[in-house]
C-alpha cells in the first residue's frame, strides 16, 4: 500500500508542471483518499447485498461511511442517500418532488399543481431540471440577483405561495463563488411552511455544512470538488420527506435510488469530507490571502478589467475576472499556452458560445461577460504561482488587446 501511496504522490508531482486554477471544475484526488478507497477496488470488492462475509465488509464500510457524514453535516444516517453524482442528487432531489406530486394527481384522479422556485444564476443541473418541469405542467419561478449575485431575499418571500413544492437556491455559485445566505433564505421559507433545497457542491470544501444551522431540508454534495472521486455524491434527505425515485430496481439507499453501491466512491466521499472539515479554517484562511492577493495584482496591474460578484460574500478560492476588449476564450488559449489551467465559466455550459448566464443575470454587459475569466485556487495553490500567472496574463491581455478591433472602442 505504501508502494502505491508514493507512486500516487510522484503522479501527483508530475501533474503539478502545470498551474491549475480550475479547481471549481474538479479536483485532483487526495492520496489519504485513495489510499482509503483502494482496498474496495482489490480486496474488499464485495457486493454489500450479498449475504456472505465479502459482501457483509463492503456493507459495513459503507454504514461506517454514513455514519462519519452524518456526524458532519449533522443528520440521521438514514437521512443521506449515495449517488452518482452531484447532478443525479439535484435531480433526485427536484424532480423526486415533482414526481412525487404527480403519481398523487394521477391516483387522486386531479391536474398537477404546485411551482418550483430557484434563482436566476443556478448551476445548470436546478435550470435545466426546472424547464424540463416547466415543459411537463409545472409553473417555474426565477428570483433575480443583485449586481453582486446576492439573491434578492424581498422577490423570495413574494413569490412563494400556497402551491409552492420546493425552493432550490445554491450555497455558493459554481462561476463566481458568491455565497447566499441560506439561513436567511430558509427562515423566508420556514416561515411559509415551504421544503428548500441547496446544492452546495461548489461550498462544501470551505462553508459550514451542519444542516440545521443552514435550515435545509434537502443538500447536495459531490466528490469531485473535494478532492474525491468524480462519480460520486450525495443527498441530505430530511427522514420526512419522501421523494419519488429516479431509478427503480432493488431497496438500495433505502429504496430510493436503487442500484449497487459504489463502495471505493463512497468511502472515498467520506474520506475527504472528513478531511475538509479538518482543514476548512486554516485552508480558507490561506486561500483568501491568496484570492485578495490575486485580486489585488489584476486591478492595480492590468487596466480596464473588474472583478465579478460580491468581493466578501465570496469561495475563498474563487476570482472572476472580466478584461475589456477581449474574449475570453483567447485568455484561455494563450494561458493554456503557458501551461495555465484556467476556464471562462462553469465546466457543464464549457460547449456553449454564449456568454455566462450568471454574469448576465447580474446585469454584466453582453461583451463584458464574454471576456471574463474564472481563476480557482486549490491545495497546491502557492503565491509563485500567482505572480507568474500574472505576469503571462498582463502580457496576453496585451497582445490581444491590441489585436482586438474593438479595443479601441473600449478604452475611451
């Protein structure tokens, strides 16, 4: 086991020739966490249905596994379901309401009801959900931000009625790392006696995770923001609610996402929150030196630029950037180039051409939020690092700038 430990780190060091800023994307699997998972891929294979002695020790890890998360995040073990993805528990979780309210109207003989609300710069896993619910019969309600990407708590509180099902609103936003201040949000929805979802991908290395602090009824995690595996996730289910499945087979999680385990993922999952929530304070202390460091260096060093989204109410490790004049898909390139791992927005929507509809629905300008760039600081993250990204990105935004035909324009 040692062997393969020190053959993960000196993989880990040969990736390391390449600065990566990307970590909102995914990131790079731990070596504790590996090291945690590798015997149920070798050793330990058992299928934890199966009534003999190998399955009966994957069963346990796996109880054992729950019983270390929801330590964590402060619920009942039968109160957290494995998936297979943070994307699969946001559905479970939306749509699992959803179909739950319309295998009641089929047998109750009535029409649908009920509307979903969300906000306008959601992860594309709650907006696409939503529209296919739209297109299926249920009224969608979108609350907007303000220019920071706060949500607007007032517009909230409006438009939740009696027939509102769920209220799904991010923890913290997968392009520009603001925060919503969830207990806020859930004392709005307390109050009017409505169920609120959070996907909290993107803030579960560094925010508070205990649910009854949030006042959530429902959460969703992933591992591959955590230095887990991709593959893998979760979700908070409060032990009331009862959610219409999305995959129907045996009784696994508690019959309500059916299919084998995946053991290595899921004692991996635990393994790196456990990990997290050691490390959280000093690691986001550190990391938001570095963010406001980097901050800093782009606004006094590179002209014409602004930083998006709320500078406090933000991930410690997120910086996004807008320059003028410029795409930012040729930043992207040119710091590729360099061996810069960057993005200009969220992974999931990377295919699209059209500018961020988080930066738009914070009222950016169209070619504003064409030029923006996202910077995500990680574990290995070190202020060399920062410097030298800085001086390659003062010096593309040059160059391109200067090819640009509309710069000109701009910089009047």
């Amino acid at each position: 086991m040692r062997k393969k430990i020190k053959q993960t780190n000196k993989w880990v060091n040969n990736v390391k020739k390449s600065i990566y800023f990307d970590n909102s994307a995914t990131t790079p699997v731990r070596p504790e966490v590996l090291s945690e998972a590798l015997p149920f891929f070798l050793k330990k294979y058992g299928n934890p249905s199966s009534f003999h002695s190998t399955g009966l020790e994957a069963k346990i890890a796996i109880k054992k596994a729950r019983q270390k998360i929801a330590k964590i995040i402060n619920c009942e073990e039968q109160e957290i379901i494995f998936t297979g993805s943070g994307t699969e528990s946001v559905n479970l979780a939306i749509k699992g309401i959803a179909l739950k309210e319309i295998k009641n109207a089929l047998k109750e003989g009535r029409k649908i009801k009920g509307n979903f609300i969300t906000q306008t710069t959601e992860h594309d896993a709650v907006i696409h959900t939503m529209n296919w619910l739209k297109e299926i019969g249920f009224e969608i309600k979108y609350i907007n931000v303000d220019e920071t990407g706060i949500i607007k708590l007032k517009e909230l509180g409006q438009a939740i009625n009696n027939e509102t099902l769920l209220v799904s609103i991010m923890y913290a936003n997968n392009e520009t790392g603001v925060i919503q201040p969830l207990p806020e949000i859930s004392k709005i929805c307390k109050q009017k006696n409505v169920l609120l979802h959070s996907d909290a991908c993107q803030g579960a290395e560094y925010l508070e995770l205990d649910i009854k602090k949030l006042g959530l009824d429902l959460m969703t995690i992933n591992g591959s923001k955590i230095y887990s595996f991709k593959g893998t996730g979760l979700l908070y289910k409060n032990k009331n609610i009862i959610l219409e499945p999305l995959i129907h087979g045996g009784n696994h999680e508690f019959k309500t996402r059916a299919g084998t385990e995946n053991v290595p993922g899921i004692i991996a999952l635990a393994k790196a929150l456990e990990l997290s929530r050691q490390e959280k304070n000093k690691e986001s202390k550190r990391l938001t030196k570095l963010r406001d460091y980097f901050i800093k260096k782009i606004e006094n060093e590179i002209p014409q630029t602004q930083i998006n989204g709320d500078k406090k109410q933000r991930l410690p490790n997120n910086i996004n950037a807008s320059f003028y004049g410029i795409e930012g898909e040729s930043i992207l390139l040119m710091l590729n180039e360099k061996g810069i791992r960057v993005s200009t927005g969220s992974a999931c929507s990377s295919q699209s051409l059209d500018p961020s509809h988080v930066l738009m629905a914070m009222g950016i300008k169209h070619e504003i939020a064409h030029s923006s760039i996202r910077f995500t600081l990680g574990k290995t993250t070190t202020k060399k690092e920062i410097d030298y990204t800085i001086k390659v990105l003062k010096e593309s935004v040059k160059k391109l700038r200067q090819m640009s035909p509309v710069w000109e324009e701009v910089k009047k």
